[in-house]
C-alpha cells in the first residue's frame, strides 16, 4: 500500500467504533422517547380514567371490526351466501 492510499483509507467509511457509537446514540434516543411517552400516558390516564377506558374500548371495537371485516373477505362467495341462508333458517 501507498502512502497517498494508506491517507485515504480511513476517511473512505465509518469504523466499528463510530458505527456502536451511532447505534448507541439512536438507542438512548429511542429510551427517552419511549419514557416521555410512557410518563405522558400515564399522566393522560389518572387524569381522565374514563376517558382511556373509552379510548381502549373503541380500539379494541374497531380492531374487532377489522378483523370480522377481513375473515368474510377471505370467504368465497358461495359459502357467505350459504352461511347467510342457514342463519335466516335457524333463527
């Protein structure tokens, strides 16, 4: 190797250590997020417990929804037909 090459090789990318560094960085980056987030949350909660129940309950109700929405999508045709003409029988 070169002098000019051996001048040039450690500028041509991060090493080992700058690349822990940046993953460190970004790591207590994401724990702080998540403690702030975490911390306003539960402040939102003892502040208004109703209205975090109805929050919850309208998620899980929607998410419910989707999914029931997604199972009949995935049924063919005939067999939603079946399903609608037993029910109009058994009832």
């Amino acid at each position: 190797m070169t002098e000019s090459h051996q001048l040039i090789a450690p500028a041509a990318g991060p090493t080992l250590a700058d690349l822990k560094d940046r993953i460190a960085g970004a790591q207590d980056m994401v724990k702080t997020k998540y403690r702030v987030v975490s911390e306003s949350t539960d402040d939102y909660v003892h502040e208004a417990p109703w209205k975090a129940v109805a929050m919850a309950l309208m998620a899980g109700s929607s998410s419910e929804c989707l999914l029931a929405a997604n199972a009949d999508f995935s049924s063919t045709g005939e067999e939603i037909w079946t399903r609608s003409r037993m029910e109009s029988f058994s009832g």
